[in-house]
C-alpha cells in the first residue's frame, strides 16, 4: 500500500479512538470538566501529563532542532527536562494541596485579589495562545506532506478534531485520551529510531547506537565511529562540528539563559500543573510526577539518536545529488515548500555551509505560490512577477537557509527508507502529540474564561449548566485563534513553544514560588511584578521576530535570543515584587494561614480543609 493509503487507515484509527474515548468520558459537571472530579490514578495522570508536555515541539521539532543545530540544540531537551523536575517535586505537590480549578484561581485565592486574578487570567491566555499556535503549526504539517494538502487545511482538520473531544468530556475526556495519545506517540517515535539505531550501527538501543561504529559496509571501513563520521562530513561541507559547542549566536550565555527561561517556564505553564489537580491527594500528585518523568524520559533519551541519525541520512542521501537522482523522500517534501533545492545551474545538490548552499526552506511562502512561481530548480519569479531573479537571493536575505526543522522526525524513515506503515505511524505519533497539548491548552483556556473570569468575577451565580455552556463555547472561539495562528505562526514549532514558555517564566514562576514560599508577599506587588515580567519579555519576543535587533542585557556579554528572554524577565518580577513588598501591608491574617498551612506536612484533615474553603 501507498504512504498515503497507511497514513489515512492511521490517523482515522487514532482519531476514532479518541472520539470514542470522549464520548465515554463525556462530563456534565463543572468539576469534571475542570479537574476531571479529581479521581484520575497516578499512573494514568502520569502518562497523560507526559502527552500533554511532549507537544508537537517534543514529537517533531525538538529532534529537528538538536539535529540542524548539534550540541546546542540539547538546549531544549535540557530545559524542558530540568523544568519538569523542578515542576513535579518543587511546587505541584503545594499546588495540589491548595485544592484551586486553575492558575489564576491560585493566584486570585492566594494574592486576595480581582485584580490579580483577572492579571493571571490575561497571562494565562497569552501563554495558552502562543503555545497552542506550535501544536496546530505541527499539525498542518503532518498533514500537508502526508494526505498531500494544504498546511492551512491540515490545521482545519486538527482544530474540528480536537474540538470535538476536549468540549465532549473536559478535563475527564481530555486525560483518557491522552494516555491513548501518549501510547500513540511513544511507540510512533521509537520504531523508527530503533530500525535506524540497527540499520546503521547493528545495534537496535538507540542511545547506544549513537556512540558507537557505522557498519563497515556503510563507510568501506573497520572502526569507524558515527560521531566522527558525522564531524568529519560537517566540517567538510563547511558547517560546525555536531558535537561542537557554542556556535554562532548559541553562545555560552545564550545557552544558558534558554536552558533556564525553558526550565522555570516549564514550572509555570497552566497546562502542565492543572494536570496536578485532577489526582485524589498531595502523594498521589508526587507520584504522578514520578511516573510522568519515567514516561517523558523514554522519548527524551531517545530525541538526540533521533537527531544524530537524521543529521547524516540529510546529508548523505541529498548532497551530490543530481535532479535525476534525488531521494524520494525530498520529492515528496518539496512539495509542501518546507525544504527546497535551487540549483546554480550545475544540476547538483550543493547542501553546504557557503555561498553555495542550495537547501532552502520557504517562510512565509505558501506549498502553492511556490508552484506558481519556480521555474524548474533553477530561478523564481519574484511575488510581483520579475522574470529571472534568483530564489536563492530572496531567501538568504530572509535567513532561510537549510530545510525547515519541524520535517525531519517526519521525514526520518523516508530517508533510512523504512516500510511505509512505518512513516504512516510516524504521521499518527506526530498528531498525537500535536492534539494531546493542544487539548490541554485549549481547556486551560475554557477554564481562564469560563471558571476565573465569568464564574469568579462577571456572575458567582452561575449555574453548572452555564458555566459549562460558557466554557465549551470559549473552546470553539479558542479553536479559531489558535488556528489562525497555527496558519500563521511566528516561527518554527520550537521557536514558538519556547517563546510561550519565556512568557510563563517571566510572569506565572515568580508569583507561584512566592506566593507559596513567601506569606509576607501581598497583592500590588505580586501584581505589578507579574505585568512587568510578561510586558518585558513579549515586548522583546516582537521586537526580535518583527526584524528588530537582538540586544545586550547587564552581565550578558552577547546579544539574547528572544527565546532565553524569559530569564531575565523572570528576575525583574522578583525584584520588581521583592522590592515593592516592604512599602505595602501584609495579605490579611488568612491568607496567611493558609499558607502555613499548605507548607505544614500532609494531613488529610488540613487538605480537606483548604480544599472546602476553596470550594466555597
């Protein structure tokens, strides 16, 4: 059967599956919409929790990342890493015992305050947004190479699908498909690294496989070490070494500043710690971390084999290549605009770090404008209809060199030319994390508008049946924006999602950490610390992505990447609220309390206690 045909029998067995799970999960109370009646088993939380985290930026851009980039790209898989760790054993568990629906409940109940609420409320929309344009981004390009459509109707599809399930059964409906997704994704992503790991190397453990020899029959030698292979072949072709450090704008300080902005945000993302609300008790929610480590560690062990394996089948099934001879699996990726060869006129594949270089991948360029306006592989026509002006300039000055990251997962079992249900089963794993975050997202959306907006401040009398009325009509509109913005994202999947989790770290972290740890920390402070966090750090995400130059900071010695600049707006919330906190009273002596009382050792007594209060 074609690629095509298993992609179709593929994603339409997911996709029914996952219906079928929200209509048996369907929920008619506002506490099972919200936290899914708290009764979710550590296990399964665990594995919904890692589907809900390994987004598309997880499933399809994070290897493309490590693979484009080398060394520096682990960046991401060291931040999302680091953040979980913190999240799961640092704050989820005194999250939990405050017994909140959502976020801006906690920071609403704990800073005492409308106006922090409805702040918290506004943060967590504008994280929720940016982050959800990646998932509907990863999803138009499944879609777009795999049913061989337009990427806006691939979005078109993800939005109807998981529009359906998550306004069927919330919170409830939502968890039970991600463990189905998380099963989905993970198996997606290992078969093929494991094929790889044993095609290239002989041995089928992936992170073994990586530090290890090629076949001698690959390369016409004994002993011959994939890593060096790898290095060897950049440095020829005149890029960085894979394993090099700190190359170009990825210095040292850049590192470190994505890598923690990513780790804080991680412990500040309101998708990710609502899933802390929907288990029994405090133990049960640091067993949900412990399990959902264990499942999120099985694909981040594996990413980086993934991303090596890939970085050498780009290079050796492409460059050298002539028009007659390139690999079906660039055919059929041309076709969606996401990676491009323009010829020099040799008729050969130059894939290299010069002038020469002629992969390319589109930016804003539609699948079918580009049809319309190459001719052949050699020139374009500009978009105003110029004859003979050479694609290669028009991109290069847009800095769209080499293809785009979020293909190569996809792409990967095309180039080791693995079975086809093989690359069809990648094209499910690859929705299924798209969908599985999206879902979330979407419902911490409902949530912000319908239980902390229109429930706590614009009518407490609501009934159960119009609050859920409100929070699945908040879902359809949410669905629209994030496909609009899925249709037209900032950036790359990655790009995205770091920049929304730079937004979290800037903003929800200090306000979490604080209002836990710090009683003395009342309301205009927290409030005004976290509008300066997120005001900063999404004034420079627009300013860098809208063509304005990077910028020093302070210490930094470099210009910062719009992706790290959540760190730094991290420590200006500190210091914003750490500094304004002596000039303004201490929250009123319940809330203080009730901080004691989260930080005291479990007790059923006192968690049922906050839990009542909240209720109330």
């Amino acid at each position: 059967m074609s690629i095509k045909l298993w992609t179709i029998i593929f994603v339409s067995a997911s996709f029914v599956m996952y219906l079928a799970i929200a209509w048996w999960a369907r929920v008619r109370d506002t506490k099972g919409f919200y936290v899914a009646a708290r009764g979710v088993p550590s296990p399964a939380n665990g594995m919904a929790t890692a589907a809900d985290w390994m987004s598309a930026a997880s499933f399809l851009s994070m290897a493309g990342i490590i693979s484009t980039m080398g060394y520096a790209g682990g960046v991401y898989l060291m931040g999302w890493t680091g953040g979980f760790v913190l999240l799961a054993l640092g704050l989820a568990p005194y999250l939990r015992k405050f017994g909140h629906y959502t976020v801006p409940d906690f920071v609403g109940d704990r800073y005492d305050s409308l106006v922090a609420r409805l702040v918290a409320v506004f943060c967590a929309l504008f994280i929720s947004f940016t982050y959800v344009a990646g998932q509907m981004r990863g999803v138009g390009v499944v879609f777009s190479r795999f049913l061989e459509v337009d990427i806006t109707v691939g979005v078109v599809i993800g939005m109807m699908i998981v529009f359906i399930y998550a306004t069927l059964g919330g919170m409830k409906g939502i968890t039970w498909t991600q463990v189905a997704q998380y099963w989905v994704l993970i198996t997606a992503f290992l078969v093929p690294v494991i094929a790889i790991s044993f095609k290239l190397t002989g041995v089928p453990i992936p992170q073994i496989g990586l530090g290890t020899e090629l076949r001698p029959e690959l390369v016409g030698s004994v002993g011959v070490s994939f890593l060096n292979k790898l290095d060897a072949t950049l440095q020829d072709l005149g890029f960085a070494r894979y394993t090099q450090p700190f190359v170009g704008a990825w210095d040292r300080w850049n590192v470190f500043l994505v890598a923690c902005a990513l780790m804080v945000g991680t412990a500040g993302l309101p998708h990710v710690i609502v899933r802390f609300y929907t288990v029994r008790s405090v133990q049960a929610a640091r067993w949900s971390g412990f399990w959902a480590l264990l499942f999120i560690a099985i694909l981040y062990l594996s990413a980086p084999a993934a991303a090596g394996f890939a970085r050498y089948l780009l290079l050796t099934t492409l460059n050298g290549k002539s028009a007659d001879t390139l690999p079906g699996w660039f055919t059929n990726w041309e076709r969606t605009g996401l990676i491009l060869w323009l010829d020099n006129g040799d008729g050969i594949v130059q894939f290299c770090n010069t002038g020469n270089n002629e992969i390319f991948r589109t930016g804003s360029l539609g699948a079918k404008e580009i049809g319309d306006i190459r001719v052949g592989h050699q020139k374009w026509l500009d978009t105003a209809g110029e004859a003979g002006q050479d694609g290669r300039d028009l991109l290069r000055a847009q800095g769209l060199t080499g293809p785009d990251s979020d293909i190569i997962v996809l792409a990967l079992p095309e180039m080791a030319e693995l079975s086809g249900w093989i690359v069809a089963f990648v094209a499910a794993g690859g929705l299924a994390a798209a969908l599985s975050t999206a879902s979330g997202l979407l419902l911490v959306i409902s949530s912000s508008v319908a239980h902390d907006l229109y429930y706590r401040v614009l009518n407490p009398y609501a009934s159960e049946a119009q609050r859920l009325l409100v929070g699945r009509a908040a879902i359809g509109v949410a669905v629209v924006i994030a496909g609009y913005f899925g249709i037209n994202p900032p950036g790359f999947v990655s790009e995205v999602v770091a920049f929304a989790f730079s937004l979290a770290a800037a903003s929800f972290f200090p306000a979490i950490v604080l209002g836990i740890f710090c009683k003395r920390v009342s309301t205009w402070p927290a409030v005004i610390g976290m509008l300066t966090g997120i005001i900063f750090s999404a004034g420079y995400i627009i300013w860098c992505t809208n063509g304005g130059t990077r910028l020093t900071f302070g210490i930094f010695p470099e210009p910062v990447n719009p992706q790290g600049i959540g760190t730094i707006g991290m420590v200006l919330n500190f210091a914003v609220t750490l500094l304004l906190t002596p000039f303004f009273p201490p929250p009123r002596e319940g809330v203080q309390k009730m901080v004691d009382a989260v930080r005291e050792p479990e007790g059923a007594s006192e968690a049922l206690e906050i839990e009542a209060a909240v209720e109330h």
